[in-house]
C-alpha cells in the first residue's frame, strides 16, 4: 500500500538565511572568487581607462554610459567583457553547489538538521546571487568614482538610473547561469563534469547559436522569390531563434539601456520611423518599455531552471 | 513497560525492483543501546534514513518519539541526532565553525557555551579553533557526536560509528556510547564489526536482503541459532584424551585441533567434569575456558544454516 503524499509540517524555508549566510561567507572568501574578482576590477580598470581616453576628445551628452559601452581597438567595451564574464562568474559559483557537499559527505549531516532541503538548495543559489550582485555593484561603483575622477564631472540622474537598471539586468542574466550550474551541480556527481557541461553549454550559445540560428531560419523560412515579406519573416524568425539563447537577451537589454537613442530592437521598416527624429535619446520609460520582454524572459528562464533543480533535488536520494 | 522511542511498522523501501528494505518491524524502548547489523547494502542504512525522515518509504510507517519522520521531519530532525557514515565536514572552516553553523541551523539562541561544553566533552577543546582538514578520523567523529550534544537529543543514531577507525578510537567511541546510555539517551547503531556491537548493545536486529531475520539478545540469539550449546576449550599436555573427554556425560563432540589443545561441545557448562577427567587420564591439564556466545558465532552460524537451505527458513525466525 502507497500512501498518500501528506502535507509537511513547519515551514520550509526554516533555515534559509543561516545557509544563506554561511554560503555567501564561503564564496567570499574562496580562492577561486578572489581570483575572478580580480580579473572583473583589471577589466574594468583597463576597458574604463580605454574608454576615457577615447571620450575626452568630445563633450556629449551620456557621458558615463559611454564609459561602459565605448570599445578602442583591440579591447572591447566593458560590457563586451561582462557579456562572457558574468556567465563564468556565476557557473563558478554554482557547478560544486551540491555535488561538492556529496563528495564532502556533509549532506547528510546538514540534512538531519531541523531544515527542509528547500532552504538549502534556495540558500545556495540566493548566496549566489547574492556575491554575483556585490561584486558587480562594487565595480559598478569603482567604475562611476573613476568616471567622476578622470571626467571632472558627476552622473546625471538619469546615468545613473540607466545604469542601475543595467545592473539589475546583468544579475538577472548572471542568475540564469548560476541556475543552470546549479542544475548540473545536481545531476552531475562530479564537479568537475558538472562545470565542464555549464561552460560548454555557454560555448555552444556564445558562439555558435548564432550561426545555428540563422541556418535554421534560411532552411525553415527560406527566400524563393526576394519578396520583402519573405526577407522580413526569415529575418524575423533568426532574431526569435537567437533570442532563445540568454545572451542574445542580455546584449538586447544592455544595448536599449546603455543607448538611448536605440529605438527598436526588431528590423522595422520605413515607415515605422515616420515622424521620428533619428538619434534622439529616448526617455528611460521607453527604453525600459522596449527591453521588458528582454528583462522578464532572462528572470523567467531563472525562476525554470531553478524550478527544475528544485525538483532534481527534492528527489535525489542523499545515500551516496 | 518503558516508552516507545522508536516504531517500524512494515517499513519498506522498493527502488524500482529491488527491495531495499522488506517489512522491516522495530521497536525501541527508552533508554536501551539497540544494533542494526548485517553485510553491507542489506537495508541497514536505508532504514535508519526512513526512520530521519531522508528517504521516503515506500510502504509501512515509522514513529520516533511519536513523530512521523514523513510529514513532521523537522519535530524528529530536531531531537534526533544522527552521525552518518564517513561523516564529512566543511574542511576550510575550524570545529568551532562547523558547530556554529549546525547551531545556527537548529535555530539555537547563544550557542557558544553549549558548543564550548560539546567540544570539550569529546576532548577537543584544544583543537577547537583548528581547520578540520588537519584532523584525523577519530577526530572527526568525535567531532560528529560533539554536534549531535550541541541538540541534546534524546536519541542518537550512529550509523557504523566505529568504521575505518583504528582500534584505540574505536575503543574511546564505544566508551562514548556508554556514556550516552548511561544518561539515559537511547541509541540506534549499525555496524557490521560483530564483536564491538556485543560489547555495547542491549538488543540486536540481524539484517540480511533487507529483512531483520533475526532479534533480540545476544544470550537469546545463541540459545536460537547455537541450539544453547557451550564451547569449552581445553589445553593438556600428555596422553590423547580425547576419547575420554567424549565419554563425559552431555558433550556432544570433541575436536582435536592441536596436539594438546581440545575444544568441546556440551549441552552445559561440563568444565569441572572434563577437567576431572583428563586429570585422571594422566594428562597435565594447563588451561580450561568456557567460550561466550560471540555474535561472530551466532552469525557465521546463521548464515551457514541459510546457505545449506533453502531461503525459506529465513521466515522462520523473520520478525522476532
């Protein structure tokens, strides 16, 4: 006889700040956050210094999001740097999450305590998050005190609440990759395993969704007679295939947000533009507007894989 | 009649078509050392886990300290202590550390005292504030009961506590354990290593294919499986007596195993007589012992008689 799944007593989210605690006191002092946060304040260093050396010749408007977007030959811009920086970041926090307490064998032990597994797995990604987000605010901070220094003069407000939105978007896009290690960091016993399928992972949607994307969009929508509407639909359906992948999101976000006078993100045509004055910077609303599809599907694509490991571990017996 | 601190009502464990664990019965009175023993992968560890409330069960119910492990885990959790197997700590943080977080997470309100009186009680004060990895096996198990006095429970599980250490820490354990009976904690143990568990427990369940074949005292058990034989061994130089060791009343046999060495089977303890009677044959008699009934025994024996049968005799004595 199979009993009827009964309901729990006490609440599962006992616990959940002291894991939350303890995790983010791990992380912050491991090794391996040192050594990344290192290269995140080189990095900065070096694209902001790029950057402000190629800005003083003109004085325009937006002067601190042009700190972060600004590239000079052979670097790229700080936010080219951060759209494959944070990916590593964030699986680095997460690949060992729970295969390393199996391998330490601590999990047994930390789940005979008086907590639920919810608290632990939901502790371990907040921890996560928690360091991804310190950690960019910090530089977030390094880089507007570097920009007041060298450029002599302060943010506007509206910088810096494009910039903080930026940064909210880059947790965000941090958060799907530290919720996607953290599914491989249950599924995979071996952390080594679990970090090398994270990172290929990323490899696969970095570099090659996009070619992939547009393969599938000639050969699913393909130009037979040259008609506008044919080219506009297979553009249409490469843009759509490539927006499954969250770095194409993240870049869509960052670009609306970092640009102002970035209108559309889709292939509009002529007559869409009727009236509009090209190069005038958007008010924040409208750039906020143009990238919330962007914005909910990068933490909708967290909040699934999340789910997903939730599941994984709720049923993952814990007998080694 | 004592309290009932541990129930086990037909408790099963199915992983697809194994049966892991097999309508497993247990009771445990306040207060008494109880031992779960049998070969590895026979259910040992996998009931233990039902009954914390880790692993659910796939039929059957379990109470401890009336809770049901099922859907109050966080009641048993909390008074429960539990010592895993090759129990595992975080190697980067000290002891101290290590209980804290356990404190922290039984939601304990100024736990440096009880963690102080802990550590020093296992005989860790000195190395209280040193990294785990540098201590030995011994230490950390120790290290594990000093976690589990941090709740104080009313009752420890300890599953093959006494594995992998070397014979003078496995002494100092078992010497823990007493400890813990003698105030008045009761204690389910699983081991595999016979003559230690002897030593120590009140009762003993024989697990093997995921059923308890065979439980109660270790005196019970002998009289059950050794059909209340006694061994007697004797050490007498001279002339062979073995024939005459066979004539005294009630031995059963006599085995020459060394030229001077015998050892009998009788129905009683016929020490005196066959003293007596090799005296008188002339031989200079140097050593006469009575043999307890060691679980060894019991065991070999038990499970001899199940290899020469047929598996259904394991239902004859199954749920003692």
């Amino acid at each position: 006889m199979v009993r009827a799944r009964e309901t729990r007593e006490g609440s599962p989210w006992r616990g959940l700040w002291v894991v939350v605690a303890k995790e983010m006191a791990d992380h912050l002092t491991s090794a391996r956050m040192r050594f990344l946060e290192f290269l995140m304040v080189l990095i900065a260093l070096g694209t902001i210094y790029m950057a402000i050396q190629n800005l003083r010749a003109g004085e325009e408007h937006f002067l601190f999001l042009k700190l972060l977007t600004t590239a000079q030959e052979p670097m790229p811009a700080f936010v080219g740097f951060l759209g494959f920086l944070v990916p590593l970041i964030a699986i680095a926090l997460g690949f060992d999450a729970v295969n390393g307490e199996f391998n330490r064998r601590t999990l047994p032990r930390i789940l005979a305590q008086p907590i639920y597994r919810d608290a632990l797995l939901l502790g371990k990604f907040l921890a996560g998050l928690f360091t991804l987000a310190l950690v960019l605010t910090a530089i977030w901070l390094l880089i507007v005190g570097m920009g007041v220094f060298r450029l002599g003069v302060p943010p506007e407000g509206e910088e810096v609440a494009r910039s903080l939105w930026f940064l909210l978007a880059t947790v965000a896009f941090g958060g799907v990759w530290l919720a996607l290690s953290l599914v491989f960091s249950i599924l995979f016993r071996a952390p080594a395993t679990a970090a090398l399928a994270s990172i290929s992972l990323w490899l696969f949607l970095t570099v090659f969704w996009g070619i992939v994307a547009g393969m599938l969009a000639q050969v699913l929508s393909p130009v037979q007679f040259g008609f506008p509407q044919e080219i506009l639909s297979q553009a249409n359906l490469e843009l759509t295939l490539a927006r499954l992948s969250p770095n194409t999101l993240y870049a869509e976000s960052v670009l609306a947000l970092l640009q102002p006078a970035v209108r559309a993100l889709n292939p509009i045509l002529p007559i869409q533009l009727h009236q509009a004055i090209l190069g005038t910077p958007l008010p924040l609303g409208q750039s906020l507007l143009l990238v919330w599809p962007q914005l909910t599907g990068l933490v909708a694509a967290t909040i699934l894989l999340f789910a997903l490991g939730y599941v994984l571990f709720q049923r993952q017996e814990i007998r080694a | 009649m004592a309290e009932v601190v541990i129930e086990a009502e037909n408790l099963t464990k199915r992983y697809g078509d194994f049966v892991a664990v097999d309508q497993v019965n247990l009771r445990l009175q306040a207060g008494e050392v109880f031992g779960l023993l049998g070969p590895n992968g026979s259910g040992k560890t996998t009931t233990i886990l039902m009954l914390l409330g880790l692993t659910e069960p796939t039929a059957g119910l379990a109470r401890v300290l009336g809770y049901d492990p099922q859907r109050q885990p966080l009641q048993v959790k909390s008074r429960v202590g539990y010592l895993p197997d090759q129990v595992g700590f975080d190697d980067e943080l000290t002891a101290r550390e290590n209980l804290s977080y356990i404190a922290k997470l039984n939601g304990l309100r100024h736990p440096t005292g009880r963690i102080a009186e802990a550590l020093a009680r296992m005989g860790l004060g000195e190395v209280a504030d040193k990294r785990v990895k540098t201590f030995s096996r011994g230490m950390k198990q120790r290290l594990g009961v000093a976690e589990i006095l941090l709740k104080r429970p009313s009752v420890v599980v300890l599953d093959e506590p006494t594995l992998g250490l070397d014979p003078e820490a496995a002494r100092e354990f078992l010497q823990i354990i007493r400890d813990l009976k003698r105030e008045g904690i009761t204690v389910l143990l699983s081991s595999h290593l016979l003559h230690q568990v002897q030593m120590i427990c009140d009762r003993v369940g024989l697990f093997y294919r995921g059923k308890i074949v065979l439980e109660g005292r270790v005196t019970e058990l002998a009289q059950q499986v050794l059909g209340g034989s006694y061994r007697v061994q004797l050490r007498a130089e001279g002339p062979d007596v073995t024939e005459i060791l066979k004539a005294v009343p009630d031995v059963l046999s006599v085995d020459q195993r060394e030229k001077s060495y015998y050892e009998l089977e009788a129905r009683r303890d016929v020490r005196a007589e066959a003293a007596h009677a090799a005296v008188s044959a002339g031989a200079r008699l140097l050593a006469i012992g009575l043999q307890e009934p060691s679980l060894d025994d019991i065991y070999a024996r038990y499970f001899e008689s199940v290899g020469a049968n047929d598996r259904s005799h394991l239902r004859i004595v199954g749920g003692a």
